[in-house]
C-alpha cells in the first residue's frame, strides 16, 4: 500500500501546482450549469409576427387588443403590421418573421353574422419551438375571444364565435434535421479546435516551429499558411458532416447544385471564422495544456447560445449577448436557412458578411499578436 | 573578454563576426559580451558545460532571438537588420529535433525545401541525394518517428543543408545519442566540411567531440568567451604534457607540497580528500617516484591513471573547475575506460 501512496503524491502534487487545470475543473461544471440551464424551456420572447389585416373593421379591435396585451406582457411576440400578405409571407420565408396573423377580409362582418371567420396563423415551422409557443398563445387568445361574455349590465350575450387555423409553412420539420446546422458548425469548430489549437501548440511545444523560424519564411505568409490549411480541413469536416448528416437527417433535394454551392460559401466562411478566432486565442500560447483545457468551456459556451439547440429568442438578454457576439450563431443561421428554408442567397448575406467582418478583426488582432521568433 | 588568443580576421563573406554580444533574460546575462570571429570553410566549436550560454548566442546568431546588445554578420548580412539575407545563407540544426515525426524522411526534406522556395523537381531531387549522403536513401518512405537516434539526427543535418547553405549550425549535435550514432554522425560533420566553402559552427559540452571536429574552439562559461584556440594550441597551454590523477590511503602526511617537491611535477590540484590531480612533464617518471614516495610514507595507492592532457583539463585551467562542477549534466565523455583502478 505505500507504493501506492507514492503515486497518489505525485498526481496530487501536480493537480494542486497547475492553475489552469485547477480553474478548468472548476469552471467548465460551472459554465455547463449556468449555460445549459438557461439553454432550454425558457419562455420564447420577441418572435417577429407579421399581422395582415384585411378586414379593417370595428371587430377586428378586440383581437388587436389582445395581441397587443401579450406583446406587451409575456412579450412571446412583437406585432409588426403588414399591409399586404405576399410580402408578409415572403419575409417568413427568408426568416425576418417567425409568424404571421392574417385577419381575412369581412372578419367583421362575419363575426357579427355568427359565420365563423377563420383567422389564418402561418408558422415557421423550423423552429418547433418558436411555432408552438405562437399557435399556444393564439389558442388561447381564441379561447378568450370565444368565451361568453358580459356587457354592462346584466344581458349574457352569446360570444362571438371565431376560429384560429394554423398552417405551418414548410412540410413536417423533424428535431434531428433542426440539429444538423449546429452539428455542422460543431464539426468545423472541432476541427478548428484540434488542428489550430491542439496540434498547432503541441508542434511549437516540441520545437517543430523552430525549424520555420530559422528559414526566411515571412510572418505574413506563416499566418496564411496556417490559416489555408486549417480552413481547407475545416471545410472538408464540415462538408462531409454537412453530406452525411444532411442524409441521415433526410433533408429534401439535398443534392441540389444551388443549396450546395451556398452551404459551401457558409462552411467556408464559418471556417474562415472559427479558425481565426481560434489563431487569435492561440496566438501567444506554448503550454500544450492550455486548448485541451479551454476545449470543453469553448465548446460549451459558444455551441449552446449559437441557436443550434433551442431558439435564441427563449434565452435571457446576458445569454442573448453571447449569441449575438458568438461566430456559431450566424454559421448555424446560415446554414439552418440553406437547409430547412429557401435555397438563396439573400436570407444568408447578413450571416456571411458578419462571419467575414468577424475573420477580418480576429485576423488583424492575431496577425499583430503573434511573434517570428521564440 | 581574457585571454582572447590574437588570430587574424580573415573572415570573409562566408565568416562569422560577433562584436560584443550581449543577451539578458531579466537580471541574468545569459551571454555576456562576446566578440570572436569564425573564419571562411572551418569548423568552428563552442564548448562549455549546460547553461553556459552556447545556445543563447546560437539562438542570436541564426535569428531567432534579438541580442540586447552588440551585433554580430553572418555571411556578411547584420543579423538583425538582414536577418532574412541571414537566414536564406544559413542552415540550422538545433538542438531540439525539429523535423517532423509525423512525416516521412523525404516529405521532411522536400517540405523544408519549399520553405526556400525551391521547385518541384528540384526539391525530389536534392532530398534522394541528401538522403544517400546521410546513408538513409533506404529510409526515403519511412516515417521519422520510425529511425534511431542517430539516423534522426543525419535526417535533420540533411534538411539543415537542402538550400545549399554557406554556414551551417549545429547545436550540441550528438547530445543523447549513443557511441556508436555519435562516431556516425562525427564522420557526417567530417565529410560537410569537403563540400566547398561550408563552414560550419557548432556547440557542444563533448571536449573529445570539440577535440576531434573543430579546427577552433572557444571555451564558455557563464556567458563568457574564456579562450578561444585550436584544440592543440589549448592543450598546450595548460602546464605538463601529462596528468596523474591518484587517490592515497592514508593521505600523505604533508598532502599536496609533498607531491609538488616530485620530479617533473608543474602543478598539483586537490581534487577531494587524499584525492589528487598532477600536471607533470613525463607520466611515467613522475608516477614512478609517486609510488616509491608514497611507499616510503607507509601508504597505499588506491587508484591511478595517467593521461595526456586532454581539453577537460584545458577547462580546469582556465575556469578552476571541472566540466562535472559546473554543471549538473551528463558525464564527461570518453574518459571512463581510460582509469585503472589499482
């Protein structure tokens, strides 16, 4: 037994004189608890619904009211009024709205005629989350809205009698084809992870990098020479993940030369992204403990913010300020817009000069930071 | 600096200049104002015990780090203000093994290659006849993690040379091989210096290796040049072209002045108790009287060995201690077979 002792010295010598794996050990339980218990069930808040009114009569107001009392308190949605349905309806489409309410024309009229008007609500059915959360509130509102009611005085009228019907705007959504994006952007954040964190700290670590110092190699093309090559093998992890769990996952016309030539554009440039920030963190570091130790808290707190899980607009506004600074958001928009949405190029623009502008910063900085010599 | 023997600057384009290098890291002066010269095609060692500041003025000289003061030209270029021109002159083995375990023999060789922008089919080239030169042509497809110590070792001195370099570097370029890697890799750095207008600098704390390579040699200790000579003309300064080291049971009654009253004798330096070490002019007279002496004192002679004089005792002279003192490193090389005990 006291041969045992010997090694439980030495293992908890080392524990206790390493900091950072003191700190990672204590901080990637805590960073997982606060990030992963705000990541999911928390109430949708601020979805964009896009409100047609075709009816503009005097009983569409109850309706507005009420819109305007949830948006004003449980703020599951922001009303944004449309005045044509085309244009509501092509704004689902590209993702600026989550939902639409659309009051058909002679709502009044057939409300007071008893007929039973049928307001449309058009889902984002993408997002599961986000479209239960709006067709819960709307039956709701509907229940309310159809409940016996009393004017002043005593007379019990009957309740006008209206119907919500939903239609979701894209065919059956399953969770798994939801996951995807976030796993193809996962996909290239690992391989920025190991290839210009792990492995490039451990070949300076063992003097590999000596052997190009001594050469007449520049720093500007050192960098670019590290940066190509790690976005070539980040664009081939997340390719293939892209094509394999696009299959698993059964996503329609998968192999459509448009939607694979956009996925490529937002692979490279979530690429471009991920292994530039990842230079940026590595740019001063030597100890080869330092990104297997940051690995597990990166991963955490940049994957479950980024929306690839569960929608954004649930989180609370500190987490929602991580996503909106987070690279993996706008790679798991980009590519959830190209995979479950429309094939264009417009609804991916935003993303993709974001992750370029985040490349172009993070380059900068890691280019200054980063020295040619020892 | 002492004892800088006068040579003749004969450095040409192809020659070190160092002028007064210094190096701090916080208070310490890991190279501590340096001048020497390395001439044009010879081969030019630096030896001194581990943290003696061999590879912090290697590290400066090939550009890696910035001295904090002096200067010093490679090939002619300033190493600070040209330190590309230096490096596209130089060819570096550093001490660390820097050629990749992950990658073949030639992918090693034609990768760095590239890294001076060296073509195609040149590059395939120069690494089948680099490799052959380093007796690994059968080695081309074998990944580096595959060889021995010592093959590693010819694998780097080749990738140190794919450019064609004027000057190569070599640091501590047998450390933690064997006797037998170390005698091949000794015969690799002999044949570099046939290839015209090499010259070559290395560092080690070897004293047979800096004996048997170098055609001139600067002792460091403590980031300071101590003397700076052919390994001959080093040997030769030290007094008495022989060295007794003896160990007596019981000591000698008057020690050390005892010993010194011998015939021949120059010097005497007490190594530890009853323990000596003696300069003299002829080995075996003076170990000769030695043993009458000591016999007429009623004492024995435990052990005893007779050498010439070696660089080891050059680095005694001039530092006052040995090699094994100043550092805490490996062994002193080549000198264990050498003792007899008695």
């Amino acid at each position: 037994m006291n041969r045992a002792l010997a090694i439980i010295e030495r293992d908890l010598r080392k524990f206790f004189r390493s900091p950072t794996l003191l700190i990672v050990t204590l901080v990637l339980p805590l960073v997982q608890l606060v990030i992963l218990g705000n990541a999911f069930g928390g109430n949708i808040r601020n979805v964009r619904l896009g409100v047609v009114n075709l009816d503009h009569g005097p009983e569409v107001l109850p309706l507005l009211r009420k819109l305007n009392a949830v948006a004003a308190n449980a703020r599951t949605f922001v009303p944004i009024a449309y005045a044509d349905q085309g244009q509501a309806l092509a704004a689902l489409r590209t993702g600026r709205l989550g939902a639409v309410l659309i009051i058909p024309p002679h709502y009044s009229r057939d409300l007071l005629l008893k007929l039973n008007p049928q307001v449309g609500l058009v889902v984002d059915n993408t997002d599961r989350f986000v479209a239960g959360s709006i067709e819960g509130v709307f039956n709701s509102i509907a229940g309310k809205m159809n409940q016996p009611f009393q004017r002043a005085g005593t007379v019990n009228l009957a309740a006008p009698y209206m119907q919500i019907s939903t239609v979701e705007v894209y065919p059956y959504i399953p969770y798994i084809q939801y996951l995807l994006p976030g796993s193809v952007a996962l996909a290239i954040f690992v391989t920025a992870m190991i290839g210009g964190g792990i492995v490039y700290i451990d070949d300076k670590s063992r003097g590999l990098h000596e052997g190009y110092l001594v050469t007449p190699i520049t720093k500007f093309e050192l960098v670019t020479g590290f940066i190509v090559a790690g976005v070539v093998k980040a664009v081939i992890s997340g390719t293939t993940v892209l094509l394999v769990g696009g299959m698993i996952a059964g996503i329609q016309d998968l192999f459509n030369p448009t939607r694979l030539a956009l996925l490529l554009l937002v692979t490279l440039a979530s690429g471009l992204a991920l292994i530039s920030f990842m230079f940026l963190l590595m740019a001063r570091v030597s100890d080869p403990l330092v990104p297997r130790a940051i690995f597990g808290v990166l991963n955490t707190l940049l994957f479950f913010p980024s929306g690839a899980v569960y929608p954004i607009s649930a989180f609370p506004p500190w987490m929602r300020a991580i996503s909106t600074v987070d690279p993996f958001t706008y790679a798991v928009h980009g590519f959830r817009m190209l995979l479950l949405k429309e094939v264009a190029l417009a609804p991916i623009v935003r993303d993709l000069a974001l992750l370029g502008v985040t490349t172009a910063v993070m380059l900068a900085v890691a280019s200054w930071a980063f020295k040619r010599s020892l | 600096m002492t004892n800088l023997q006068p040579t003749t600057p004969r450095a040409g384009p192809t020659g070190i200049v160092v002028r007064h290098i210094v190096k701090k890291f916080g208070e310490l002066a890991a190279v501590d104002d340096v001048s020497f010269e390395v001439r044009a095609g010879e081969i030019f060692g630096l030896l001194g015990p581990n943290g003696a500041g061999k590879s912090t003025l290697i590290r400066i000289l090939t550009t890696l780090i910035e001295p904090s003061a002096g200067g010093a030209t490679v090939a002619g270029h300033d190493i600070v203000r040209a330190a590309d021109a230096v490096r596209k002159s130089i060819g570096v083995i550093p001490q660390n093994m820097t050629s990749d375990p992950d990658l073949t023999c030639e992918e090693n060789l034609t990768i760095h290659a590239r890294l001076y922008g060296i073509s195609g089919s040149r590059r395939r080239e120069i690494a089948r006849e680099l490799l052959e030169s380093v007796q690994l042509g059968k080695w081309a497809k074998a990944y580096a993690r595959t060889l021995s110590g010592g093959m590693r070792r010819r694998l780097e001195i080749a990738r140190g040379l794919v450019h064609q370099p004027r000057i190569l570097f070599l640091d501590e370029p047998t450390t933690g091989l064997d006797p037998v890697s170390r005698i091949s890799v000794w015969e690799m750095i002999s044949h570099l210096r046939e290839r015209q207008g090499l010259t070559l600098f290395l560092t080690t704390h070897y004293m047979d290796e800096a004996d048997r390579l170098c055609d001139r040699l600067a002792i460091v200790d403590r980031g300071k040049i101590v003397v700076l000579d052919t390994p001959a003309a080093l040997k030769a300064s030290v007094p008495g072209a022989s060295v007794i080291e003896t160990r007596l049971a019981p000591d000698l009654p008057e020690g050390a002045s005892e010993l010194e009253a011998l015939p021949g004798v120059r010097r005497v330096q007490v190594q530890g108790e009853a323990l000596y070490r003696i300069f003299c002019d002829d080995g075996p007279i003076a170990a000769q009287s030695l043993m009458e002496r000591v016999q007429a004192r009623q004492a024995r002679v435990q052990t005893l060995s007779i050498q010439s004089t070696s660089l080891d005792d050059v680095f005694v002279h001039f530092t006052g201690r040995g090699m094994s003192e100043a550092e805490s490193g490996p062994p002193r090389g080549g000198r264990v077979g050498r003792t007899a005990p008695f």
